[in-house]
C-alpha cells in the first residue's frame, strides 16, 4: 500500500521519480484530461457539496494510479499549506514544482491571498458531525490555498497546476484525520443527489466505496495527529510454512510472509517455534520497512533429520505496533539423501589409442583410464554406477554397481579394463542408448550418464543409432558429456544440445598437454559431485617440489553438511596430506581413521579426507564454520610405476586439491552459446542459493576465461535479482574456451564461501554447419591409420626432422584432414579405396619431393 | 528605486463593470468577459476565479478584482513581470 507523505520528507530519488511522473503525464495529456474533467464537474458536486471531499478523494486516486504507470513506486505527497507558507519554500524550488509554472504556462502569483493556519485545521478536526465538517474545510482551508498560488490554480481546471494534487492530498489527509477522531460519525449528505450512496459526478464510484482511505493508501500523519494503526497481513497463500522434500541432513529456509500497510517499519517478533527442533527461527526479531518493501520476510528453518519423517508445528509472530498476532502452522517433510545411478559411457573408437598431447606416449585411452577412477573413489556409499563402452556397437562393462564395499573397487577394475578398438567408429546414440537400458533398472533417486568421446559421431558403413534418434528416449536421465578434444573434431552441437535438453553439460578438454593433466580428471569429478548434490568449494592446481610445503585454504560455513578434500596427483603417496581446522587441529590420515566423523582413504591417483560436519576434535566448539587449510608436504622422490607416474617426476608433482561440501549453499551455472562460429556469444549465468531461497546481496561473481591460446581474460557477472548473476563475452577465436566459474560472498550469518564450476565453450570455423559426411566418413580412413601408425615411429620422426618438417604439426594436419574430406568439400558417398590404394597415396605422399616441399612451407619449425 | 504596489496605484484597478447579455448579466473586467457558474448552493463563481464564491455578481466583480490586484501586488513583491 502507498503511504503518501510531506513532500519534504522525500527522499531525492522519489522527489526526482515524482517531477518525471508529472512530465510523462503532462505528455501523455493526462493533465488536460484530469483539468477538463474537473472543470465539467466543478459546478456539479465537486465542490460545495457533501460529494466535496469524496469526489477529490477518487479523484487524487485516479490521478496516482496514472502517475504510477510512469514508476509503480510514485505516491503523491501534500503540501501542508498552514505550516509550509513562504513563496521560497523548497515546494517552488528549482528541483520540484517551480519550473512548472514557465513550462505548462501557469501563470502563478503566490502570495496572492492569506493561507490557513494550524488553528484553523484544529478548529476543522473539533467539529463533530460531517456536515459541520467538510463545509467550513472546504472553505476555509481547501480555498485560500488556490488563491494563493493563483494562476490555473485559482481557476475551475486547477489541476492544469500540480500542486493541485498535493494540495488535495492534504485536504484528504485532514479528512482521514477527521474520520480517526470522530469514528462512526455518519456521512451527512446536503441534497437528495449527493448521499453516501449516490454517485460522484462522472463516474458509478459512491462516496460509500471511499470512506476507507486505507483501501487506497496510507497517511504519514502531522506529529501528535491520530495515526491509523498499521495493517499486517499474512500473504496469501503462504500459510501454512512448509519445507517439502527436504533432504535428511539438509537444511532448509522458508518464510512467514506478511504484508505492511503502513508509513513506518514495523519490528516482528518471531517466537520459538513449537516443535523445535526440527523447526527454528533465524531471527528473534525482525524489521520490516514498508518504504524499502511492503512485504516483509520471516525466516524459519527445517532441520531434515530422519528421512521419511514428517514434522508439524507452530510459530508465533506478532508485532505491537499493528496489534498483530498470528500463529502460523509449519509443516516439514523429510526425504532419503538423494542418491544416483550414474552410467559412465566411454567411446571405444579406434582414435582412443591417438596420443593424448599430455606426455610422449602418454595415449588419450591412458588419460582416461587416470582420470575416471579418482572420481569413483571420491563417491560415497550410497550411489551406482556403470562402465559401458562404445565403438559402432555398444558393449557392456560393468552394470550398476553399488558403490560400498568391494563396489569401488569392481568399477574401477572395469575402468581399468577399458581397451580401445583399432577397428571401432564412435556411434554415440548406441551408447547413450545402451547406457540407458542399463539406468532403467536404477532405484537410485537420480539417474545419470557421462558420455565420454573423442571424436564426433561416426558410424562407418554401419546402421546405427544417432545421438537425434537417442535424444527422445533418455527422458528422465541427465546426460553429461565430456569432449576429448577440439571443437571441430567432436562436433558437439548435437550432445550438448541433448545434455542442456536434460539439466547436464558438456565440456571439452581443447588440445592437451602437460598442464592440462588433470583436466579430465576435474571434469569428472565436477559432474559426480553434480549429480550427487556435491558443491565445488574451491578446485586449485599446484606444483610441489621435495620439501616443499603447501598450505591451500578453504572456507567452509555452517551451510555444509560434509565436506570432502580430494587430492589429485599422479603420485599420492609421495606427498603428505593433512586438514587443519579453523582452530589449527591437525587431521591427519591417524586422526581419521580414529575418528568417527573422519575418513581417509587413498586411490590410484587420489588422496581424500571425508569430514563430518560440525567435526568434534577435542576443543571448545566443533570444528565448522571458518578458514580450515589442506597441508601439503613432498617427502622424497620414490620410484614411480606408470608413464603418468613418471611424467610427474620432474623435480615437482603435480596435483590438483578440489574441497567439495554437500551444502545447503548452492551455485547452478549455465552457459549458452549463440552459435558455433568464431564471434559467437557465450552467456554464463550463476544462481546462487542459501537453504533454497536466493543468497542475499554481496557475492560476487566472476569467470575466469582461457582462451584457446591460452590467454586469459576475467568476465564480471552481474547481479540481477538476489544471487542471480549473468555476464557474457565474445569468443572470437577457433577453440576451447575454459570457464572457472568463481562465487565468493558471504552466508546469511556472515561467514565466507566460495563455490567453484568448470564450464567450456567452443567455437570453430565453419561451427554449426553439418558436419561432413557424419556417418560415412570420408574415405580415408585407412590412410589415417597408417600415417598415423607411421607418425609413431622414432624413424620416420627423424626423417620428417632432417627435412625441418614439424611431425607433430604433420599429425594434427593430417588429424584434421582424416576428420573432414581431404578435398575440402562434400565427399559426397564414401569411396573407400581399400589397401592398395590406401598404400599407393602414402607412398605418392611421401616420395613425392614436391609434396614433402609444400609440406615444408606449411609446417616449417619457426 | 523601489517599485510601486499595484494597490497603491488605484488609477490601475481592475475596471469592473456587470452589463446584460442574452443569457443575462455577464461580468466585464478590463473590457474583458468574465464565464461565471452557479454552484449548488446558489453561489456564484467565474471560471477563472473559482474558489471564492459570492452571492451576486457585482460581489464577485469586486473579489475579483481585489485578487487581481493582490496578485498583482505579489508578482511585483517577487519582482516577477
């Protein structure tokens, strides 16, 4: 509800949105109408008339109702004319009504007559009937006001003037006041047409449906006048407070809501509620101020604790002021901790067996084979999963294995067992659809798949599924997907398509090397603890050298309800890994293994505390909220055992720490492309949530942009509504981009978080076209095998060298060209030449001097 | 130098003068018409003297002028054309 006031008291803001108002609808020819409509019912019962003070009070109303559809926030002041009386008075200053008498030819001469004084409206408010009332305020106090300003304001079309209306907004708060300090004094009419029920000139409105100012305002009333009592309402609908579907464990937010109708905040005391615990209050007391917002928000918690469960209770609010007492019903339901099945779908294709960029020697199947455990080991009891492989057929690895016990270990086992076919295409729709079959069987509360690829969907001479055939029967799966690779190599239009349709993502790793040899781990590791409602803290990589020593920190806050801290590393064993609590306790691997809350366990390539929170550790207060450090020490250098191993040991290992917490704080991150092509937009969105309800103002929000040459760039998203942040850039370059998605704030009881998401985005020339030749390819598959296989040698390397030509630039060349048709165009069917041939055009290739020259110019060692 | 009133300039009142019109008597000031209405109540006002009713036109004439004057004085006082 509007409260009008003096205008004195405006604020610069509403002072400034009211002289626009005016001007737009001055513009509008609003003024004229409301003049002209005055003047034809001047003589009529506007005035001199019981209808008098009705009749102004619908029409100021109406006059507001315009105003506001210039700004919905625009009430009407007055001008106390008793009190306010100097023809220099800020109400004739440049800022506000002043200018108005050049610009709309008002022709004022203030000071023209005597204004009324306070005495004056004293002796309005004592008389005692309506009729006793309304003529001598008309005439006494609502008169000489007009003439004082003169001008239009002294004529029948008046409201030519603006202060007009913040005349005859006083008028009707002296009435309002009248009303308070004479209640149930009846409306006297002064003629058989001008009753309480009759109609106010020009309109079927009655001074009956009028008497209640308060249906269309409130009064910021004169100090020492009767104030109307404040209203309070609770919100429709929100009654009574429920917490549905809460996670056992979680916490969750909800409010009572109540709407002001009044000029001054208003303080609500919240009670404890009845049932407490499960039910809490987040503040005893609470203020809600109706010029910042009219609705007011009483926060109560839901502490989930036995899943299955349902709670009722009750709350007390009441506020003093309003005379407001409610009691509010609350209704809590808990559910089981969610729990997923998640299919991990691996590409099988022959390209697998391709070198991954991260190392000499180090293939793309090894990387994968790295990567996917750690994520398996960092799951908790309670989840599924799969492994299931694709070439042009799907095949089965493993089914949906619990994840307890001896599960962990049989799925990795699976993993490990993953093997590349040299003879396979990539049908990607036979094994998202396989993955499918498998998850149907899932009793799991949330079904996953992770499809990873390297290539784009490639059939060869096989009838197949395709990821478009596939797209409409995975309903109810999320599907993930995870690109090997370039843009323009995976082509993942269509798979991001299908994951974005199901509340997944896809990333792509862009060209690998040495320093990306997490990548796919942390891709993994984010989708897992995506789908098993796990929050990405903070997700760093670091070099530790022997000796060393690294202390990384991270918050946590009484939102989280567990948290996890994973070390990724080629070599877990050869760094020392310890927690340390915002008190300074040290955990250690001995520590948790003794302490209930605590667990510590290690992979193949991970290193991982579990953390029960609040973690008791013998001090004064649990361990939770605050500054909590992950410790890293290198002991000696020992002997490692895999190439990945090995590649580490460069004087420095390699690692990556990612603190996950099962959280009531949230981000979800969007990322939108508009196209494919160089020059596309990305749009990232973060939504941040505290107990499911948006996080209040004061986090930020930033993306962190590698460009696909590596370059970085830093993207601010903007807050729009609470905790929803969005910002955009232009890829303008052919590749990856890598987004790190970055939230810090603070939580509602101020502590500070941080959350964390990897996303990617790519573009590349020619992006968004069809690509060639999809499920034929072009006809050189043979070919690439064998220069391929050939690129591999030391021999033909050393070759390539002598004649300055650069083998690895020759391998994405070719890899590029064995991708899409050799000729730069539609292949059109595929001729597939067989051997000979195949053998005939490396040999053509290879002895051919000018070939190998042209070569040379393209590919020359800078 | 001080400007004069205009009420202290009696040479420039407000010449009223109430003549009959087909519709009746009709208020001239300064050789200009005068609209007037009649209110509920019997009362008379002009269009663009409208909140100072009179009970005859001769009364209102003479408001009239008298806040025309007043006026007058108090653009002068403001130093206003």
């Amino acid at each position: 509800m509007a409260c009008r006031k003096d205008y004195r008291d405006l604020t610069p803001t509403e002072k400034d949105r009211f002289v626009q108002a005016l001007h737009f609808v001055k513009a509008n020819g609003v003024v004229a109408q409301f003049a002209a409509d005055h003047d034809a019912h001047f003589s009529h019962g506007a005035h001199f008339s019981s209808h008098f003070l009705p009749w102004h009070r619908e029409f100021i109303r109406r006059f507001e109702v315009a105003l506001r559809a210039y700004h919905p926030a625009v009430s009407l002041p007055y001008w106390n004319s008793t009190a306010d009386t100097s023809t220099s008075s800020p109400l004739w200053a440049n800022d506000f009504l002043g200018p108005f008498d050049s610009a709309w030819g008002l022709n004022r001469s203030l000071g023209g007559a005597t204004l009324p004084t306070p005495g004056d409206v004293d002796t309005m408010l004592g008389r005692g009937t309506y009729d006793a009332f309304w003529p001598d305020l008309e005439t006494v106090v609502h008169n000489p006001p007009h003439n004082w300003v003169g001008g239009q304001m002294a004529s029948r079309t008046s409201p030519n003037d603006p202060v007009f209306f913040l005349h005859h907004c006083w008028i009707d708060m002296i009435w309002a006041q009248w009303q308070l300090r004479h209640p149930g004094e009846p409306f006297v009419a002064d003629s058989l047409s001008t009753g309480l029920n009759d109609p106010l000139s020009g309109w079927s409105t009655t001074p009956a449906d009028v008497l209640d100012h308060r249906t269309i305002n409130s009064y910021d009333y004169l100090a020492g006048w009767t104030i109307d009592r404040p209203r309070v309402t609770i919100a429709p609908g929100t009654e009574p407070v429920r917490f549905l579907d809460v996670p056992d464990g979680s916490t969750r937010m909800a409010a009572v809501v109540v709407d002001v109708d009044a000029c001054e905040p208003l303080t609500f005391v919240v009670e404890d509620p009845v049932a407490a615990p499960p039910f809490g209050k987040v503040a005893g007391s609470v203020v809600v101020n109706p010029a910042v917002d009219t609705r007011g928000r009483l926060w109560l918690t839901y502490l989930a604790t036995t899943a299955g469960a349902t709670h009722s209770g009750t709350v007390r609010v009441h506020c003093a002021d309003a005379v407001f007492d409610e009691t509010v019903d609350l209704y809590g339901e808990s559910i089981p901790r969610p729990t997923a099945a998640v299919a991990m779908v691996l590409d099988r294709s022959n390209s697998m067996n391709y070198d991954s960029g991260i190392g000499p020697g180090i293939s793309r199947a090894e990387v994968l084979r790295f990567s996917a455990p750690p994520a398996v080991d960092v799951t908790e009891d309670g989840h599924a999963l799969s492994v299931s492989h694709f070439d042009h057929d799907a095949h089965a690895g493993i089914g949906l294995t619990p994840i307890a016990g001896i599960g962990r270990t049989l799925v990795n086992g699976a993993i490990g067992d993953y093997a590349p076919n040299p003879n396979g295409w990539t049908s990607i729709g036979e094994g998202i659809a396989f993955a499918h079959g498998l998850l149907q069987g899932a009793t799991e509360t949330v079904r996953a798949m992770v499809v990873l690829t390297d290539g784009q969907e490639n059939h060869g001479p096989h009838n197949r599924l395709t990821i478009d055939q596939v797209a409409s029967t995975v309903v109810g799966d999320r599907v993930f997907a995870i690109g090997l690779g370039q843009g323009d190599a995976i082509r993942p239009e269509k798979l991001t398509q299908l994951c974005n349709g199901t509340s997944g993502y896809m990333l792509l790793t862009g060209a690998l090397d040495g320093s990306a040899l997490f990548r796919l781990a942390k891709y993994y590791q984010q989708i897992f603890a995506g789908v098993t409602n796990n929050e990405v803290v903070l997700d760093p990589d670091g070099l530790l050298g022997v000796g060393q020593e690294h202390r990384i920190p991270f918050q946590l806050t009484e939102a989280d309800i567990d948290a996890k801290a994973v070390l990724l590393t080629p070599a877990p064993g050869t760094i020392e890994f310890e927690i340390e609590s915002p008190a300074g306790e040290v955990v250690d691997a001995g520590t948790a293994a003794a302490h209930p809350m605590l667990d510590f366990s290690t992979g193949s390539a991970v290193a991982l505390y579990r953390i029960g929170l609040p973690l008791p550790l013998g001090g004064p207060d649990d361990a939770h909220a605050g500054t909590w450090h992950a410790v890293l020490r290198r002991r000696a250098k020992q002997q490692s055992r895999t190439h990945l191993e090995r590649s580490a040991q460069t004087g420095v290992v390699p690692y990556s720490l990612l603190v996950q917490a099962y959280s009531n704080l949230r981000m979800q991150v969007y990322v939108v492309q508009s196209g494919w092509s160089p020059g596309a937009v990305v749009t990232l969105r973060a939504v941040l949530t505290e107990y499911g309800v948006p996080i209040e103002r004061g986090a930020t929000c930033v993306a962190h942009v590698t460009r696909p040459d590596g370059t970085q760039g830093l993207v601010r998203l903007m807050e729009g509504a609470d905790g929803d942040f969005e910002g955009s850039f232009v890829a303008a370059y052919d590749g990856v981009y890598q987004l790190r998605i970055v939230a810090t704030g603070g939580t509602r009881r101020g502590r500070t978080f941080t959350r964390e998401q990897l996303r990617t985005a790519a573009v590349w020339l020619g992006g968004g076209s069809e690509p060639v030749d999809p499920n034929g390819g072009n006809g050189h598959e043979e070919l690439c095998e064998l220069v391929e296989c050939l690129l591999g040698e030391e021999g033909i390397r050393r070759l390539l060298e002598r004649h300055e030509i650069d083998a690895d630039a020759l391998r994405k060349c070719l890899e590029h060209w064995c991708r899409t048709d050799g000729e730069g165009g539609d292949a059109g069917p595929p001729a597939r030449g067989g051997k000979d041939a195949t053998v005939e055009s490396l040999r053509n290739l290879l002895v051919d001097k000018a070939a190998l020259e042209s070569l040379a110019r393209h590919l020359h060692r800078p | 130098m001080a400007k004069r009133k205009a009420s202290e300039r009696p040479e420039e009142r407000p010449r009223v003068e109430v003549v009959e019109g087909e519709a009746g008597p009709q208020l001239v000031v300064d050789g200009l018409l005068r609209r007037h209405d009649t209110l509920p109540n019997g009362q008379l006002v002009l269009d663009d003297y409208a909140y100072d009713p009179a009970d005859d036109l001769e009364e209102l004439g003479r408001r009239f002028a008298d806040h025309l004057d007043r006026a007058a004085a108090a653009r002068a006082e403001r130093g206003d054309a």
